[in-house]
C-alpha cells in the first residue's frame, strides 16, 4: 500500500530526484520471455566447462570474445552466428563464450549502454533495455552460445543471471563492497580484474572477499526488496588487464601474479584480458597481447586458463552520431575492437599453435598442469 507523503516528507526526502517509474519485476520480465529446457541447457553446459577449466579438469583455454558493448541486436546476432560456427571448429582446443555487454561503468559521462538507454537517444527506457537484453541472451543460448558479461548494476541478476555463463567484475568496480557481494552470489564463476592503476591486491582482496558469505539489501524475482544471504563463489580468478600506463601480461607481470596468488593462499587462475591497458587501447596490439600469452603457455606457463578480445564485425569504433542512421553497421560506438577477419585468424592460429601440447598434456594424464 502506498504511503501517503506527508509535508515533512517533501521537506527532506528525494530532493534532487525528478521522478519515478514503475519497472517490471524479474519475474514480469522472465514469464514474458522464460528460460526453456535448450537456453538451460546451454548455459549449464557453459559454467559447468568454465568451472573444469579452473579446476584443471579441462585442459582447454577459454576465450572471452565478442563486441566491446552491445548496441544493436541485428550485429550481435550476426556475429554470434559467426562465432558458434568459430567455436566448433576450435573446441579441441579452445572454449569461446561470446562477450555480451549491456552496461558500461563511464569514468565521467557518456552512453552507459544497451540497458541504460537502448535507444542512444537520452531517452533511458531501462525497462525495454533489460527486456530487449534477455530477449538477445535467450536468442544466443537457443544458438547453443555460452555468453560471458560484466556484473555491473546490482540488480541486473535478477533478470539476466540465469542466462549468463560467465561475469566479470570491472577494474572501476572490483574494489567496491557491493560488487564483491553481489559476486558471492551469482551462479557463475567471476573474473576480476585489477585496479586501472594497475594494483593487483584490489582484485586478490576481492576474490577472498567474494568467495566467502555475504548478507546485504537486495531484491527478490517479484521485486521486493529482501535481505540476500550468499554461500560464497569458489570460481572467483584474476583478470590482468593492465593499468598505471604499463601492460601486465608478460612474463615478469605474470611471475608477480603467481607469486601474489599464492601468497593469497587463491589458485593460480589467471586471464589476461588482450584490449584496454594491456594493448593501451589500441585495438591493433591485442593479436600481439594474445601472441605473448599464447608463447608463455607454450613455453610451460599454466596459470593463464583464459584470454579476452574485444571484436567485432567490423575493426576500430565510431562515436555515437546525432543522426542515428548514420551509425556505422557492426563497428563499436565504445572501445575500438578488431574485425571479424583478424579474430577469426588469430582464434584459429591460437588453436592451432596449443593444440599438440594440450593433446600431449592429456595423453599423459596431466592437462592444465
């Protein structure tokens, strides 16, 4: 029942708030698009694989790849249909999940993504972003696609977590008490990253932090407001990605890494993420990122269980035009990404560079050792 605002109330309370509308509880949201038996069954498929990786109980590598941030679903279909087929010619080898960010942490202003403002036009319908957002997981899962995101508003989860195979936590956000307990309790392992200084121990303190239980304010799938209390997420890893204006994935960076998980009593689960300070933003670097990595492993590094690429159909980016049809098709209006052509290329070559060592590993009945 609604309270009737009293004038004490309009003195004190919401002052700098405009306004406030209704938004469609998780369960609204999931009755009008639910998870079926084949979406399920993806998913499942895609964290119970990402767990046996991190368990060194599947020697393959995992690769985090797809678009900076979504924008439009015609592409990310379009790509994702690429990808699936990419995915069954490398999975040997190689376990792909699509990267398939709706929201965008921005240091200052700019576009916070599909869910914030799906129509890039400050019109910020939230309420269709998140709809239009599960509409495009479901559609990938049915493609058999695992799909990978950022955990980034507290109460996405609840409308989109069953659907996700994958998170990670931003280096903007991996220091923040709220994010390190809403990862205690998603259902999927979680990478985080290190600070964009660069600092390592934000992350390796959140790991400890997430992989224990919370209890904090959240919200139930019909919307009401619950206290959640978290048994604790045992597939928390570490994502390098650079920071401080230096790269972090070569072979000191990554000694450093191992030293400091060990130290932290954490398994020795590192990715390396190939884009943002790693290839100082320059998309053309991350085939040289992955190429080190790829080298490291070859020459018997086994704490690197996955690598991130930003891409997608078409390389570099473009800012978001006052006319919206002159938006370019399949090009980032974030970060620059590589093309689809370069990724396909260096998913192969990749595949084709750890392929005997993996089968070598698994003859003798170590993989991931």
């Amino acid at each position: 029942m609604n309270r009737t605002l009293t004038a004490q109330d309009r003195l004190v309370d919401d002052l700098n708030v405009a306004g406030m509308e209704d938004m469609p509880t998780p369960d609204d949201v999931k009755l009008r698009l639910p998870l079926d038996e084949q979406a399920a069954a993806t998913v499942l498929r895609g964290r119970t694989t990402l767990c046996k990786i991190l368990d060194r109980r599947d020697p393959r590598l995992f690769v985090v790849v797809g678009p900076c941030s979504i924008h439009e679903q015609k592409a990310a279909l379009e790509y994702a249909g690429r990808l699936q087929a990419l995915a069954r010619e490398v999975e040997d080898t190689l376990f792909l999940v699509m990267r398939v960010y709706f929201e965008k942490p921005r240091t200052s202003t700019g576009w916070k993504g599909f869910i914030n403002d799906p129509h890039m036009d400050d019109t910020f319908r939230i309420d269709e972003g998140m709809t239009r957002a599960r509409e495009l997981l479901l559609a990938l899962a049915h493609m058999g696609l695992p799909a990978g995101s950022e955990a980034l508003d507290p109460l996405a989860p609840q409308y989109l977590g069953d659907l996700i195979s994958w998170y990670a936590i931003g280096a903007r956000t991996t220091e923040s008490q709220t994010h390190r307990e809403m990862a205690s309790g998603l259902s999927a392992p979680v990478g985080f990253k290190n600070g964009t200084d660069g600092d390592m121990e934000v992350a390796l303190n959140a790991m400890r932090s997430a992989s224990g239980p919370h209890s904090f304010l959240g919200i139930r799938q019909d919307g009401r407001a619950s206290i959640i209390r978290t048994r604790g997420n045992r597939h928390g890893h570490l994502v390098l990605r650079g920071g401080g204006g230096r790269p972090n994935y070569d072979t000191v960076s990554m000694r450093l890494a191992e030293n400091a998980l060990a130290k932290a009593n954490l398994p020795l689960n590192i990715v390396v993420d190939c884009s943002h300070a790693n290839a100082f933003k320059d998309h053309t670097l991350q085939p040289l990122v992955l190429a080190d990595c790829v080298h490291q492993i070859r020459e018997g590094n086994r704490s690197i269980v996955g690598l991130m690429l930003e891409s997608n159909l078409f390389a570099g980016n473009q800012a978001i035009p006052a006319d919206l049809g002159e938006l370019r098709y399949g090009v980032s209006v974030t970060d620059p990404c590589i093309g689809w052509d370069t990724t396909a290329e260096i998913v192969r070559w990749t595949r084709t560079e750890l392929r005997k060592i993996r089968r070598d590993e698994a003859q003798a009945g170590k993989p991931g050792t």
